[in-house]
C-alpha cells in the first residue's frame, strides 16, 4: 500500500495555503489556532476539509 503524502511541493505555497484553511475554518465555525490542531473532532476536521472542496470546485466552475 502506498503512503499518503499531504506535503506541499511550492514552497511559496504553504502560506496561502494556511491562509485557505483559516478562512474556510472561520466560515463553518471551527477555531482553529496556528501549529497543530490535533485536538479537533473528527467532525471539526471534516468540515473544514468540506469547506475547503467546496470552495475550490465553486472557483473551478466559475473559471470555466
């Protein structure tokens, strides 16, 4: 079985990305603090990742 690998290849990247996740966190109201969050539900988690599709697949659509 092959690993997951979560690590981002841009450098340049890992801001924005951090960014991204707030924003999305602050949207369905979950806290998130900077560094480790393993603390969160897995229903937290869920829905910040969620929110985070969501937002990519509205700005995919909207640029076709």
């Amino acid at each position: 079985m092959s690993k997951k690998n979560s690590r981002i290849n841009v450098p340049e990247a890992r801001e924005a990305m951090d960014k991204f996740k707030m924003e999305a966190a602050s949207e369905v109201g979950v806290n998130l603090k900077e560094g480790y969050n393993g603390d969160l539900s897995s229903r937290e988690a869920g829905s910040v990742g969620g929110q985070m599709v969501k937002k990519m697949i509205e700005s995919y659509e909207k640029n076709l």
